[in-house]
C-alpha cells in the first residue's frame, strides 16, 4: 500500500507533470474524486511558489481516469501579494479527465475571528464503525477504505440494516490508514467521504461526483478528523452533498460542496 505523498506525487516533464494514478484510491473501478483532486493540487504547489498551500479549488470532472499514467498541465492565471490563481487539467491518452481553477495561499493554525459552525457532537472514536472496504452482500470493493479509515456514527447506519435514513446526513471520523496527519492536500480526500448520500436514502446505483468546490481554511493538528456530510436534496437525478472537517483541536479545517449524479 502507498502512501498519499507516494500515491499522489507528480513529476515534472516538458508541459507539466507526469502522475502514476493509485488504483488503491478507488470506489470500485473509478477512482476517487478526492484523490484526483489532491493529485492536481499537488501540481499545482509544486509550480505555486511563495504559495504552498491550495485555499479552494473548484474541480469539474469530465470522464473518470483509469490507474496508471496521466498528465497534469498547469496555468498560472493571476499572481497577487496574497493570493494567486491557476488552471489545471488531468489529462490520460490526450482526453481531459478533470478541469480545476486552484487558489494557492498560506494556510496557518491561528484561532478564527469569528466562528458560527461549533464542533459536531458525535460519539467516542472507538463506538462508532469502521467501514470495511468489502462488507458482506457488497456488488464492488471501496478500494477507498483501505487507505483512508470511515469511523461513522451508528445513528447513521440504519441504511445498512434495511432502513434507509430519511435524515440525508452522515457523520463520524477519517484517519488516514498509513498514520500520517492530514495536510492541506490530504483534507481534499477527507471532503469527499463515504458512503454518498444517495446510498443512505436506499438508492444503490452510483453517485459520480459532476463538480465539487473545496474551501481549506486552517492547518489540520495532529489526530483524526470529525466529519459530517448532508444533502439538501435530490432532484432530477442529481444531488448536492456539503461536507465539513474539524480537526482534533476542535477547529474548523475545510469545507465542500459537490454536485453529484444519482444513479437509481
């Protein structure tokens, strides 16, 4: 098993990066949308200089990359004092997979201005469930799960047992399996957590992620993170998904809201 830095490192080659995708970060036969994420942005980093932190990233995913060799392009677009913004595109055998527009800062620990969103109230760790990557009756592995630790809060499981949730929520804590801290690129996997919202209401088909916008607002500390995850709607085929982080200090971490087909 890889690492994330391992999983997601890039290497320069004339008009950008070369990237090895990690089947092992994976929902089935795709690849997470959380990790193609992460792979971009750390192109990204590596040409931001002064800059080493992504702040928010907006990513739309064109058609899903198979494991093994892809291309990461990136444009600076603007660089400010504060701030600079660039383009970014993961391409596989010359066809684009994933769009993004990045912007790079400094992220610090300091402790917030102001504060509205207060710390998710979930039980301890060890009391809620571990996510195994292949549960009994399951039609495919969450290779996913292997790497990245889902500890939910068995409020939320009632979906698993015959009774989907009529909540639209789930909440619980993410480790990354390998016992590194989260980072500010790491965070970007953490912000697409499973299972879909989808799946809890008791709709089984696939929730291919169409756009997903993450905001990193701090430097995670040290330990696992509380995540929760709600749904406004379902319409049309489609539904929104919001996710929120705080790390282990309590602090609020990173944000995101996708858009997601639903697959009935």
């Amino acid at each position: 098993m890889q690492t994330f830095s391992e999983a997601t490192a890039v290497h320069p080659v004339d008009g950008g990066f070369r990237a090895d995708l990690d089947p092992q970060w994976g929902v089935g036969d795709k690849l997470h949308g959380g990790y193609l994420m992460a792979v971009i942005a750390r192109a990204v980093t590596a040409t931001a200089s002064g800059f080493p932190h992504p702040i928010a990233m907006t990513t739309t995913f064109l058609r899903p990359p198979r494991p093994g060799g892809a291309q990461v392009a990136v444009e600076l677009l603007r660089a400010g004092r504060g701030s600079a913004q660039f383009r970014a595109r993961l391409s596989q055998d010359g066809a684009a997979c994933a769009e993004s527009l990045v912007t790079q800062g400094v992220l610090d620990e300091a402790a917030p201005w102001w504060s509205g969103l207060p710390t998710p109230a979930l039980p301890a760790e060890e009391e809620c469930y571990l996510l195994p990557s292949l549960p009994p009756g399951a039609a495919f592995p969450v290779h996913l799960l292997d790497v990245v630790e889902h500890r939910l809060d068995p409020t939320c499981l009632t979906f698993a047992m015959g009774h989907p949730s009529t909540t639209g929520q789930i909440s619980g804590y993410l480790r990354l399996a390998d016992g590194t801290d989260w980072d500010p690129l790491s965070l970007l996997v953490a912000l697409d957590p499973t299972p879909p919202i989808s799946l809890t209401l008791g709709i089984q088909g696939w929730a291919p992620t169409i756009t997903l916008t993450a905001y990193l607002r701090r430097l995670p500390a040290a330990g696992p993170l509380r995540m929760t995850m709600q749904s406004a709607e379902v319409t049309s085929g489609r539904m929104d998904e919001t996710a929120q982080l705080w790390d282990a200090a309590g602090a609020l971490v990173a944000q995101a809201t996708q858009l997601a087909a639903v697959r009935f």
